[in-house]
C-alpha cells in the first residue's frame, strides 16, 4: 500500500474506521483516560455499545457512498477500539505508531494486517521517551500541526498525550515541512476546560478554512498565530459548549464534502453557507468519551 496524507481534506481514498463491537463494560470512575468519560460513568449516562455500533455504520455507509476503501480493526474482546486516530498516524507516505497509554497497546495489535501493507522504510517507531496520539498530529500541505503540553506538571495529566520529545521527532522526520506546535489547556476533571487533542480545539475545512475554540489553547498568541493564518473572516468560532460536544472534530471526505454530527445546527448551517455538501450522521453517544468523527477515524491514502 502507498500512503498518502499531505492535509486534512484531499479527497480520501481509503481510511481505517474504528469499531464499537465488544467495547467492554462500563469502565470505573479511576480508570476512565479523559474528564468527559469520566462524568457519564458518575452520571449513569456512559454509552452503551448497542446505541454505539449503528453510529459507526452510519459513517461506514457515507464512505460507501463516496467509494472510500474502508478497514476496520479486527475485534478484540472486550476492548475499547472506537478511536483509531489515537494509535497511529499518517504524514505523507509514513505511517508512525503512537506510543499511546501502555493500556491501550492492544489496539495497535488489531490494525496489525494494515501495517503491514506497508512497505517497512515507511513504517516509523519513535523513541520510547516520545509521547503522542494522532488527535494531535494535523497535516497542513507544508506545515505540521501539533498539539502538545510541556507544563512541568505533564505526568499529572492523564488528559496530556503529546509531548515536545515527539514535537522534536516529528521536525527530525519531515525536515522539509513546517512543524507547528500549540500548547493546549489540560484538566483531569473538567471537561469543558480540557482540550484532550489538538482536534478538540481546531480542525482545517475545505482550502483555507477553520474550526477554533479559543480556550483550548493555553498561549492566545499561538491561537492568534492561527487566525492569522487562516484569516479571521474564514474561522468558525465554536463556543465552549460547542467545543464540549465536539464541534471541531468533524470528518471531511473531500475539500467540498464533509461528514458531521446531526446535532451541530449551527456548525452545518454554517458549512453549508460556505458551500460545503454535510454528511449528517448521529454521533452523540461516541461523542460522551470526549471524541467524535476526526478521533474515529484514521486516513491512509488521499489524493
């Protein structure tokens, strides 16, 4: 297989999408990895695997559509494998495993058949000491955004999954490309206060556009940084709110095509404004572990 990512929105040609099959039963308070899974286990409110399946084929249904190639993780029992963006990632024609939290290795071992599609000069393992997760690796064209937290108190954060050892690495393997890195604001228990990635706070639409929440990141001059970039009058502002529910962890198929959750009305309505076709589709439940469409989904080949 020949990877290819450059951006976030070239049209997609084949991805691997999560599965909700045999997620496991309801996890403890103490072993939730993120505040907002955390609040549903104490609210009664955690989903459920039945209500979470269909969500996931609704979005299998859109590649469908779109003839996008589809591989889906082979199931393993009892296993939380909803978020394939958080073990590994794309950037250019590299795949680069995630060295993600030591109790989620198993999900690397259920993509295992992908990887190996690749050829082995593409496939990159970084250094123990570099902590990432795909939700906060952001191909851009030349440039490489990344989330990242270097506070002092990084081992205190469960909610921080990037650190600058991989910020560092990731510059080291794309010399010729721009890497960006933004600091993002972390709480283990408030998830209105916690931008678990990068893609919980900011995502690139279409060519020039983009999705922002501005208290999601802990430095304003880098959040100025990126409306300058993208110009002020092509940013969608989400609000905290809108941030909590995941308004900027939407999918898009295409620079044109866009696949969302059915209840962003302002976000659509927006997107449409701006010419995009939205592919509604229900995601709320997935939504209640603090990641939607982007965190579920992890692109291999666009053109």
């Amino acid at each position: 297989m020949k990877l290819n990512i450059k951006d976030e929105t070239s049209r997609l040609r084949a991805v691997i999408l999560g599965t909700a099959e045999s997620c496991g039963p309801t996890p403890k308070p103490e072993d939730c990895y993120d505040p907002k899974s955390r609040q549903h286990v104490l609210n009664g409110t955690y989903p459920k695997e039945e209500d979470m399946i269909p969500e996931m084929e609704a979005v299998a249904k859109v590649f469908k559509k779109y003839d996008v190639e589809v591989f889906r993780p082979n199931v393993i029992e009892n296993c939380n494998q909803i978020f394939s963006r958080d073990i590994a990632f794309v950037i250019d024609d590299k795949i680069i495993k995630a060295n993600i939290l030591p109790d989620r290795d198993r999900e690397i071992e259920a993509v295992r058949y992908v990887w190996n599609l690749i050829e082995d000069k593409n496939r990159i393992i970084l250094p123990e000491e570099c902590h990432v997760e795909g939700g906060d690796i952001m191909p851009w064209k030349d440039h490489i955004f990344i989330g990242t937290y270097s506070g002092e108190d990084y081992e205190d954060y469960v909610t921080a999954r990037t650190n600058m050892d991989a910020v560092i690495a990731i510059q080291e393997l794309f010399p010729h490309k721009t890497v960006k890195s933004f600091e993002l604001r972390k709480s283990n228990t408030d998830p209105k206060e916690n931008a678990l990635h990068l893609d919980c706070c900011f995502q690139p639409i279409g060519t020039d556009k983009a999705i922002l929440h501005k208290n999601g990141f802990l430095v304003e001059s880098e959040y100025d940084w990126l409306v300058n970039f993208f110009g002020k009058e092509n940013i969608f502002e989400i609000t905290k709110q809108e941030m909590y529910d995941m308004n900027s962890n939407i999918f898009s198929i295409s620079e044109e095509v866009i696949i969302s959750e059915k209840n962003f009305k302002r976000l659509n309505s927006w997107l449409r404004d701006q010419g995009f076709t939205v592919e509604e589709v229900p995601y709320a439940e997935i939504a209640k572990q603090e990641g939607l469409l982007r965190c579920s989904t992890m692109p291999l080949i666009r053109d």
